[in-house]
C-alpha cells in the first residue's frame, strides 16, 4: 500500500512522467503544403514518362484511384496501368492506389520522382503487401479453380458411358467433378481422320432432350466459368476441362457440350450429358488431391 502511495505521489510531483508518441513518416509535399503520413504503406514511385504495370496474384475486381493527377487502366484480368496525368514536384505525394482481387486488398502510396529511372515499370504484388478479406461474390478463386482443373486433367477417366461420334471423331466425357459451387467436367476428342480440326467456338447448352418446333421448347445457353486450355487446332487427340456453375435441371433436359470447327463445311460435334450423369458427379477423389500442387 505504502509502494503504491508513493508511486502516485511521485507522478503527481512529476517525477515520473508518461508521453505517448506516434510514428510518422517523414513530411511530403502535397500541392505545395507540409503532409505527415501517420499510416504507413508501400510506396511506389510513378514518372510522367513511365508506365507503372501493376501485377496481383489473382484477378483483380476493382481499381481505385483517389486522385485524377493518375491516369490507369485495367489492361488484363489480374494487371493495372498507372501514369501521372502531368510532371509534379519531385517527392510529391500524389494520391493511393488500391487493388480489390478475389481474396486479397493491396493499397499503395504513389509518389512522383523528377527522375524516370526511379520510377516503377513492372511490379509484382508481393504476399506480405496483401490483406485477406472474404469476397461474397467470388465462390472460389480463379487460381484455385485452375488447380482444381489441372488435377482432374491429370486424374484418371472414371466415367465410360458419355460419348458420341460424328464426321470421323469421337467424343467422350471422362469425369464430372463436383466442387464447392462449381461442376468440373473433364472430356476428350479423338480424330480418326487424317484433317485436323480447327476449333472456332465450344458452347454449353441446356436443352430438351428432343428438340422439337413447338414454342415451348427452350435452350439456354451456359458460360463457362473457366476452361482449362485454350487449344485452338488438334490432329489426333485433345482434351480439356470445363468448368460451370452448378446447376440442376429437370430430367427432361440435357446438358450438351458442342464444338464447332471453323471451316466452311466445318464439323460440329455434340455431347450430351443426362441429369443422371450429373447427379453422379464425384467428390474430389485421393487422386486429384494427390495431383494438387502444394500451397
């Protein structure tokens, strides 16, 4: 009791005395005027005369940019371009960047720098600039559905009853994987004639099983979520993985996967795919885990 009296006593004579001091960076200059950053983020140093590529690790869904003193664009799914609009003081603060992906924020303090050497011109996010956050419009990442797809290419056929053939090739469907929100169908092509096939389009339709004139019958086209490879041209074998919101439909329609070769007389291939053979969609198997990349 008599230590703790005399503690008090000591910092009301002020003998003792307690400050708190916040970290700042160093002062910059903002249109002219003193500006103390006290939260500090990465800084990237932009040039009127340099173009700034800004590259996530995943896709990116939204660019921000609080200034106009900044001209950018997205110029692919997971890059960003940036430029000061005009020249600017040399260390002048100029605004923030922020990048929004599929998990993941990255925020970033531009600054301008008289000398273009110093400007940035193709920088790669790296994971400890990021902050997680949960996406309610993104089921899964596309990263992660790429891996997911790589798997099940490299997994074993364990579906023997979906095929069709036409024009001198045959079609098959090797395996329907079902995944968090998404169905992953893996399915071959074989040419058994000596043309290559050049590919112009694959379409997923949704259609009655017999298509007739009445005005009631109706097909809806589905978009595919991913596609594993972007082959164009094959002369013996492909394959590929598609990748489709999960769905259901009712037994009187079909699934059909169609491809249509870019010639004049060109060969359109069909599969169809039953709600019985979606409803018998696998779970991820020990064998796609294990074609998994670590991560």
């Amino acid at each position: 009791m008599k230590s703790i009296l005399l503690t008090l006593s000591l910092l009301v004579s002020g003998f003792i005395s307690i400050k708190a001091t916040p970290f700042t960076s160093s002062p910059l200059a903002l249109d002219g005027a003193a500006l103390t950053r006290t939260i500090v983020r990465p800084v990237l140093y932009v040039n009127e005369t340099i173009t700034t590529h800004l590259v996530m690790p995943e896709n990116i869904k939204l660019v921000d940019l609080s200034t106009d003193k900044i001209a950018g664009n997205q110029c692919a799914d997971n890059i960003v371009r940036l430029k000061p609009s005009s020249a600017l003081a040399d260390q002048q603060f100029i605004g923030t960047v922020t990048l929004v992906g599929e998990r993941n924020i990255a925020l970033y303090d531009l600054l301008y720098t008289k000398n273009p050497k110093e400007a940035a011109t193709l920088y790669y996010v790296p994971t400890q600039h990021l902050s997680a956050y949960q996406n309610p419009s993104v089921k899964m990442p596309s990263k992660e559905i790429a891996q997911y797809a790589w798997a099940i290419f490299c997994s074993d056929r364990k579906f023997y009853n979906i095929k069709s053939k036409a024009y001198g090739v045959s079609m098959r469907v090797n395996n329907i994987y079902s995944v968090g929100d998404y169905f992953f169908i893996d399915f071959s092509l074989h040419n058994h004639t000596n043309v290559k096939y050049d590919i112009e389009e694959l379409r997923v339709k949704l259609m009655d099983k017999k298509e007739t004139k009445a005005t009631n019958s109706q097909t809806i086209e589905l978009t595919p979520e991913y596609l594993l490879f972007d082959t164009k041209t094959f002369k013996k074998d492909y394959r590929n993985v598609l990748v489709l919101k999960k769905l259901t439909f009712p037994e009187e329609k079909i699934l059909q996967i169609e491809i249509y070769e870019s010639q004049i007389s060109g060969r359109t291939l069909q599969i169809p795919i039953s709600y019985e053979d979606v409803l018998h969609a696998d779970a991820i198997s020990e064998d796609v885990i294990n074609n998994l990349p670590i991560r």
